[in-house]
C-alpha cells in the first residue's frame, strides 16, 4: 500500500475536524444553518493553517456533497498559474452557466493575490452582480496585495496560526493512533520548529518519523530539525568558561551526532563552510 503523507492523510473532511479556527467554522456553519451564505469569501492566513481546507468543506457543505472530486460544480484554480484576463474572461463565461448536478457552481481560487491588476478589475463586475447559483471563496496569504474593491465585496476571515499547545495535542493524537512511541518534548520541538503551520509540523513529524522510527526522542527529534536544546547551550558555556576544550567537542560531537547520520548532510554542510568562506574573503 502507498505510504500517505501526514498532510494528507489527516486532512479535515468537515468543520468539526477543523483545529484552531472555531471563530470561523462556527461562523460558518451558523450562517448555513440560518441560511446567510455571502455570494463571496476571501480567507487569509499565513500557510498551512486550514484556509484551502475550510474552502473545500465549505464547498462541499454547500452542494450538500461527501466526495469533492466526484463533482463537476467545484471548480479549484490557482492563481498564480491562472492569473492573467484570458483565464477570468473565461471564468466571467463559465459563471452563466447553470450547475451540472448540485444546487450552486462553486469556484475555489488559491492564492489569489498573484492574480495581475487586470485580472482584478475584469472580476469586480462579476462579484458586483453574481449569479445566485455561484459562489467565490479566494484563499491568500498576502491579502494585502489584493485590490481592496475586491476585498469590499467579500465576507472576509483572518486565520490565525497555531499554538504551540494545539499542534502538540494534534501530533500527539496521530502517534497515538499510528502507533508511535513519542517524546513529549520531541512533538514540542516540532511545535516550535513549524512556526504555527499545522500542515507544516505534520511534515517535520513525518521527516523526524523517518529518521528516528516509530520511537523517538527529543534528542533525535532535535537534530534531524537541526535545533539544539537550551540545557546544550549552558552546558556547552560552563565547558567554555572553564577552558575545557575536550569535554566541550565531545559535547558538541553528540549534539550534533544525528545530524552526521542524515543522507546528504555533509556534502550540505561543507557547501555552507565553503560559502562562509567566500564570504570572508
């Protein structure tokens, strides 16, 4: 069976399966309860945090559907691959017509920031004055490259990244039903290292998941992420200040021993010596 990436596997399929963004999944399930749907949605964030996500399940939610692939009326589109006004003119087309099988045509445009200036404007008389079978839910993380006439005429949610203490649970819900025997202070290595991206930390838990087995420590964790644990620091500074240069190496040596097993590491780390070098030249 082919291996599934974290990411993947362990992607919301509704909104209660959504972590960290209960001020817009309740938001949005009140207004589909209440029947308050706006024609548009931008949702903004730094990546990694549910915004693509929570515009398929939206979707999905509006046309009443289990399998997003299986339905002709969600359309994806890229922006950064779709932005000039040839791509729009044809979307501007493609709107009129009426849905193949569900209630509403749905498009679902990522990134939508990379979309060119004329791009923009050839929009605006669409989201002016949709049709009421379709909807536009754009994703972005730059929403401040969008042109704010854009903007004015979407219902806008701001997701926010992760806490550590969220992405820690998280992991530690997939080790325990994956079977993997974690240290807690590895998933918090993780935690730290993603920066408030769950898409993010479940990569690095994939990556560490890889290097270390179905077992693993803080200090393996630690430096497949190339990261160090404060303890090493005052450690390594008491070695210091008392002129101990052997215990010192040593210390350094099984600080950074996993790093030294990693496929490639030092042919990474003698190009990084070797650009330090010019630089200092």
């Amino acid at each position: 069976m082919t291996y599934r990436v974290l990411a993947i596997k362990w992607r919301p399929e509704n909104f209660q399966q959504v972590i960290g963004q209960d001020h817009i999944t309740r938001s949005l399930q009140n207004a589909i309860k209440h029947d308050r749907i706006s024609h548009a949605f931008t949702f903004s964030g730094p990546r990694g945090v549910g915004k693509t996500t929570t515009a398929r399940i939206l979707a999905k939610e509006l046309n009443n559907i289990n399998d997003l692939d299986s339905s002709f009326d969600i359309i994806e589109m890229d922006a950064a691959s779709n932005r000039g006004i040839d791509e729009i003119r044809s979307l501007r087309e493609n709107v009129l017509i009426a849905p193949a099988h569900g209630k509403y045509k749905i498009y679902i445009i990522d990134e939508v920031h990379m979309l060119s200036a004329a791009s923009f404007n050839a929009l605006l008389k669409t989201l002016e004055e949709p049709p009421a079978h379709v909807y536009f839910i754009f994703a972005t993380t730059e929403p401040r490259k969008v042109l704010p006439t854009v903007l004015s005429r979407c219902q806008h949610f701001d997701f926010r990244p992760m806490s550590g203490q969220i992405i820690i649970d998280h992991l530690a819900m997939i080790a325990e039903r994956s079977g993997y025997e974690i240290e807690q202070e590895a998933l918090a290595l993780i935690a730290r290292r993603a920066g408030g991206s769950m898409r993010d930390a479940e990569s690095l838990f994939d990556q560490v998941i890889a290097f270390g087995g179905d077992t693993l420590t803080a200090r393996v964790a630690a430096g497949v992420l190339g990261l160090v644990e404060q303890d090493i620091y005052f450690e390594l500074i008491d070695q210091v200040a008392s002129h101990n240069v052997p215990q010192g190496l040593h210390l350094l040596g099984e600080t950074f021993l996993p790093l030294r097993q990693v496929p490639g590491f030092r042919g990474k780390a003698l190009s990084l010596r070797r650009s330090h070098a010019m630089r200092l030249q």
